[in-house]
C-alpha cells in the first residue's frame, strides 16, 4: 500500500499546474535557457607585467623581494603570510649579507605575527626565530629586545590558551639569545620586562599573583581559568625553570651553562661557606686553590718595575687588565662591549632578588609543585609499563624548579625561616617514597638520577638549615616538642641514611638492584652530589657513623679514580678543601683528621698518591696537574712540621721519577716534568719546582737529605728555561746545611 500510494501521488505532481501567486507575472517557461552571465575586474598590482623591478635585489624562487615578503606578511591570507615566512629564510639563507640593512624592519614585521590567530603561521615563525635570532651577533639584537619582548608578553595573556603556550615557546627562543633582557627588571617593583614574563608564567600556570606585596594574600589572575594538558604544561614549566636558573644565577647563563656542562670546570666550593663565621673568611680559604689568570699569550708572572716603562710593551700590559682599552682611540665601542661595564653599574643589580621575594614566588608555586608531583608520580614511578616521557619530564622539571628556588633562599643562615624548612620538608616528605628512582629503561636513567641527584641536594639543604636556623626559629621548634615533632625528627633521621646508602652506593659504582650493572660516577653526577655530601660530613643532625661512612667513601673513591677520569680534578679540588679545612684558622666545623687516626691514614694516603697522578697526567690535563700542586703546596706550607716528617719523605721519593729516572735498558730518561709547556708559556713548571723547593726545605730543616732529587731536578732544568729559576730558589738559606 505504501509504494502504490507514493506513486499516485508522483504521477499527480507530474501533471499538476503551478499556481502563480499576484504580481509575479507569466511564469518562465521549463525549456527556456538563461543567457545572462557577471563579471568581475582582476586587479594585477604586483605581476612583473605591470611593474618594473629592480634586477640587483636578491630574489627568491618565486621571484619575490625582501619588500614583497614583508608586504605578504600584512595578507589576510594566512597561506601567504607562512609562504612569505619561508621566502624570508630562504632570502636569507642565500643573502646573508641583507640582513645589516633591513633588520629593523624585518623585526618590526615578525613581533606582529607572534600572536597571529593561525597556528601554521606561530609554528613556521617559531621555526624561523630559531633559526634566525642565534645567527644575529648580540650587539646587533640587543636594541630590537624590548619590541621582542612586548609582543611576546603581550601573547601571554591572550584569549587563546594555544597562542599563550607558542608564546612561552618564543621566551625559550629568546632566553637562548638574550637571557640578560629576558630577566631583566623581574624582580623589581617597577614593571619591568622580567616583571612581566614571570606573571605570564605565573597567569598562565594558574598560580597569578600580584608582585610587590611580597606578605599579601595571592590572587588570581584573568587568565588563571585554563586546564592546561600535561604536555602543555611541560612546556610552561620548562621554560620557567630556565628563566629562573638564569634570573637566580649570579653569573651570565652562558658562563654558567658552559661550567655545568665541561667536565673539566673548576669546582665551585661556595656551599661550604657555612663552615666559615663571614664571607670574607670563606673566600680567603677559597683563594687557596685558585689559578693564576693569564693573558693571551700565556704569561701569568711580570716582573715589577719601579717606573713605569713609556713604550709600547707596557701599553699592551695595561690593555690586558682593561680590555675596552684594546681598540684603537678612534674606534667606537659596540654594545656588547659595554654590557659587562653595564653590569657592574645596574644591570647586574636589578636581577638580584630578595629572599623575601624568591620566598614569596616558592610559596605562589607550592601547591603547583604539589599538585603536578601528585599528578604524575603514580604512574612514573610505578613498577609497571614504562611512563610516558612527558609524566617523567614534568617530574624532573618540577623537582628542579624546587631545587633553585630553594637554593636561594636557604643559602644565608640569616634568610632561614621555619616556614620555609616547613615547605621543603614537605616537598622532600612527598618525593621519600620513590627515592631512589629507578627504571629499567635505558632512555629514563639520566631523568631518573636527577630526580635522585636532586633529592639529596634538597635534602642537605633541609638539614643545613635544620642546624643553622636564627634564635626565633629555633625557639618555635623547641616549642613544637611533641608526637608531630618527633616524628618529623624520625622521618629526617631515616632520609638522612637512605641519602647516604644512596651517595656511598655512587661513589662505589655499585648497582641499585641485582638486575643492573653497576658503572662508575659520572663527572655531573659527582659535582651534584658534593653539596650534600658536605651537608652529612659537617652537620650535627648526622650521625657520627653515618658521616664517617661519607667522608672515608669519598676518600676511597678519590684514590681509586683513575688519573685520566673526568672525576679526578673534581676530587683532587673537594679531598684537598677538606684536608685544608682542618689547617684553617677561621673554619669553625668540627671536621679535623688529627682527632681521628683512621681518617687522618686515609687523607696521607690520599696525599702521597698525587705524585703518580702527576706521572701518569704528563701534559694531558695541565688544569689538573695544577690543582694538585697547588693542594701539595698549601698543605705543606700550613701543617705542621711533626705532623708530616713521614709525608714529605714519601713524597720526595714519589717525585724523583717525575723529573728523571734510570732506566734498566735504556739508562737515563727525563719524566714528563719535560713535557709540560714552558715557563715562557705556562707557570706550571714554576709551580712544580716550588713544591720541590717546599719539600726539600722542609726535610733540610728535620736533617734529612734528599739528594735523589736534587739531582733528578737539577737534570730535569738543565738546558731549560727554568734552570736560572732553579738555581736562584735553591741558594736560599733554607735549602743550605745549618
């Protein structure tokens, strides 16, 4: 019935009459055919027809010019403004030259596209910064920073959330190339630039606050209403954790990320400073093993003079120590030149922050800190699947902003504050249970010892400030006596012997589990770990086996690292501090080797074992084989006579094959004290024949004769630069019979 139905009503509809309703007229035949047709006008305002172009400008292959490109990136098209992105570079990559003239102008062009709507668009101008902003020299980029900067904090706020997060990837551009600007001014009152990329990271993170009221209340921002993914929000907090190692850094973050990342870096030892009463004191004890600066050609001594020489010699002396004297009089400066006269001026000052502020900041992203750690520690720390990279990165990330936070603010014993040992302890009580991480996953393991590299440097600050804490404080923690503070004790007490299970575990190179291989410590590793070392071996909260389990595992693991390890300058600097340490007159710690015959065998053992390190180094390593002159040097020149009668025979006998020795077969050969660069290009030769000269005064004056080396010396120097040296240090009434 329904079929028949429909087509009854189909065969109605064929022969039925339209109805014309009034006014329309006689309706348009069904077989008549429209002829009408439009038309519009093509506009050619930019064909090569209608326009004469200049054959000298360089082109790209779509024949475009530098001012077709910029004019493209004005088009409402957003397919023009990212082909005019990639014409950009492909202009430039082939005309690098251009780039002098029309950099003011291609700047001006790009910061407007930082916050364009197309997400092609961020992505291909991202890729072009990248490429472009690192190859412009610093003084040439400088001016062009603020405009740089505003545009980007500008799309920090924007009502987008994906713009807000290209813009944060623009700041990692940015703290790249010019991290001094990107800093600047953040932690002052005015707004600065600085000022401005912090409360975007702040806005966007959830955690706004209004600066300048360092005690008040946090309030949230007009964008602290977006839940960012976590990959987003790895992007944010990455990209914060730079910005605050660089903003909390004393030094530039180019010097700083070159001395974290060399193997061979000096050792900066500024976190025993709280074993000395001033800072003066520390820094004095400090200077003990510092290197001589060179100039360029090498020369580290000058002779003094008592007129000043009115030649050209002493004018390139003088140049050397003021370098903005090095150009020609009629020479200008550039801007880059300047910047390190500018930090000593101000530049410097306005990225030092208070304690009071970085205290505050820590507060503002404690419960960000919190919540993510929570969000993701499960999953990444769970003996199941292996976590996402994302998860484990966030991990890291969070943990590390933690751990520059806090370095600031607890460094000073007069900055430290119950509240802030309250909010560390509490990270530390949730970061506990998963110390030490670890994974079977070889591509995690270097994330996996950060966590653990950083649990123990956040944990040695908890128990530094734990001991050094002012009066107020200490009087609110007797105060809190009690079930909650004992256990809070207990709880400090049993991380302490997992952080030092953990270190003496490293040291030895052994494996976290029957599973796994165990390898050796690696030079980052190691410098990461001398902080909290030093907090077990000095603090009263460490127990008296636990600390020497610490410091007789750390001499052991210097003594058994091999000469050509990346380690051994590293140990040579830390064991030598220490054994200064008790030598010094201002160190106020109760670490001392003469109180504990075990540990004072172990650091003469340590320091008779130099000499070989010294052999077998030859010329490979002259930044080592002059730390451990200088550690022989002052520990001579500091100890007391009867205290080292036996060392300084051991050492002696230890040194003769450095300089010359005889052979079974091949008779007499010169050691590698030969090899070492000159005096006229290194002092290090110098250096070695004073430790000799030191050695051999000292054994003159006990009534031993060491005859074996006078002799290697005086055939080691013969010939040499240095025999004249020699001969003039030796006929110092020390060195003659009384």
């Amino acid at each position: 019935m329904p079929k028949s139905a429909k087509k009854k009503k189909d065969k109605v509809a064929d022969f039925s009459k339209a109805k014309l309703k009034l006014g329309k007229g006689k309706a348009t035949p069904t077989n008549a055919i429209d002829t009408s047709f439009k038309a519009r006008s093509i506009a050619l305002p930019s064909q090569s027809i209608a326009i004469e172009k200049d054959s000298s400008q360089p082109i790209t292959r779509r024949q475009l010019t530098f001012d077709d490109l910029i004019s493209h990136l004005k088009h409402y098209n957003s397919g023009t403004r990212k082909d005019a992105l990639i014409g950009l570079k492909e202009l430039f990559d082939n005309n690098w030259d251009l780039i002098n003239s029309c950099l003011t102008s291609l700047i001006n062009a790009l910061v407007r596209l930082i916050g364009d709507e197309d997400a092609s668009v961020r992505k291909q101008l991202l890729s072009l910064l990248a490429w472009l902003l690192p190859r412009i020299p610093p003084e040439d980029l400088l001016p062009h920073t603020p405009s740089l900067l505003l545009f980007t904090t500008s799309a920090q706020t924007h009502i987008f959330p994906e713009i807000r997060i290209d813009a944060i990837r623009f700041l990692n551009v940015l703290l790249e190339c010019v991290p001094e600007s990107v800093v600047s001014g953040w932690c002052a009152e005015s707004e600065g630039h600085g000022s401005r990329v912090l409360s975007g990271y702040l806005g966007i993170l959830n955690a706004g606050t209004k600066y300048g009221e360092n005690n008040g209340p946090l309030k949230a921002t007009s964008t602290a209403s977006v839940v960012l993914t976590p990959a987003s929000k790895l992007v944010v907090l990455r990209s914060l954790s730079t910005f605050l190692q660089v903003a909390l850094s004393p030094q530039e973050s180019q010097s700083m990320s070159e001395s974290s990342s060399s193997s061979n870096a000096a050792l900066d030892a500024v976190f025993m400073s709280n074993a000395f009463p001033s800072r003066e004191a520390f820094y004095s004890f400090d200077n003990l093993l510092c290197s001589i600066s060179h100039s360029a050609n090498g020369t580290g001594h000058r002779k003094w003079l008592a007129e000043v020489p009115g030649d050209e010699e002493f004018a390139d002396i003088f140049t050397q120590s003021f370098k903005l004297l090095e150009n020609n009089p009629g020479e200008g400066w550039t801007l880059h030149d300047l910047m390190p006269t500018n930090d000593v001026l101000g530049t410097q000052h306005s990225r030092m922050a208070s304690t009071e502020f970085v205290a505050h900041l820590a507060n503002t992203l404690h419960s960000t800190i919190i919540e993510t750690y929570l969000d993701c520690a499960p999953s990444v720390f769970s003996p199941g699947p292996t976590p996402s990279e994302t998860e484990v990165q966030l991990i890291v990330t969070i943990v590390r902003i933690a751990q520059s936070l806090y370095h600031v603010i607890l460094r000073s014993p007069q900055n430290v504050d119950q509240e802030h040992i309250s909010r560390l302890e509490s990270i530390i009580n949730y970061m506990a249970p998963y110390f030490p991480a670890s994974t079977r996953d070889n591509k995690l393991d270097q994330a996996y010892e950060e966590f653990n590299l950083i649990f123990c440097e956040l944990t040695s600050l908890a128990v530094n400030a734990s001991e050094i804490g002012p009066s107020q404080s200490n009087q609110k923690r007797k105060a809190r006596k009690g079930p909650s503070y004992s256990s809070g004790k207990a709880k400090a007490s049993l991380q302490t012997q997992r952080v030092t299970q953990y270190i003496t575990r490293r040291l030895r190179g052994e494996a976290a589990s029957p599973a796994q291989i165990g390898v050796p410590i690696n030079p980052t590793a190691y410098r990461a770990l001398l902080p909290t070392i030093w907090a077990l071996i000095g603090s009263a909260g460490t127990s008296t086996d636990e600390s020497n389990e610490v410091i007789l595992t750390t001499l052991d693991h210097a003594l058994k690292v091999s000469s050509k390890s990346a380690c051994k300058r590293l140990t040579v600097e830390f064991v030598g501090r220490l054994m200064l340490l008790g030598l010094e007159p201002h160190y106020h710690g109760s670490l001392s080797a003469d109180r504990n015959p075990s540990l004072k065998s172990k650091f003469d053992a340590w320091l008779v074992h130099l000499p070989q390190v010294l052999w077998e180094l030859g010329n490979s390593n002259l930044a080592c084989t002059e730390t451990i002159l200088r550690v022989v040097l002052r520990v001579l020149q500091r100890r007391s006579k009867g205290a080292q009668t036996e060392t300084i025979t051991m050492l002696q006998s230890r040194l003769v094959p450095y300089f010359y020795m005889e052979h079974p077969s091949r008779g007499a050969l010169p050691g590698p004290y030969r090899k070492l660069p000159p005096s006229s290009a290194s002092h290090v030769r110098l250096l070695v024949l004073d430790v000799v000269y030191t050695i051999m005064a000292l054994g003159r004056q006990e009534g031993h004769e060491f005859e074996g080396l006078s002799k290697a010396v005086g055939l080691a120097v013969s010939g040499e630069d240095e025999q004249g040296y020699w001969g003039h240090i030796a006929s110092f009434p020390s060195m003659n019979k009384k």
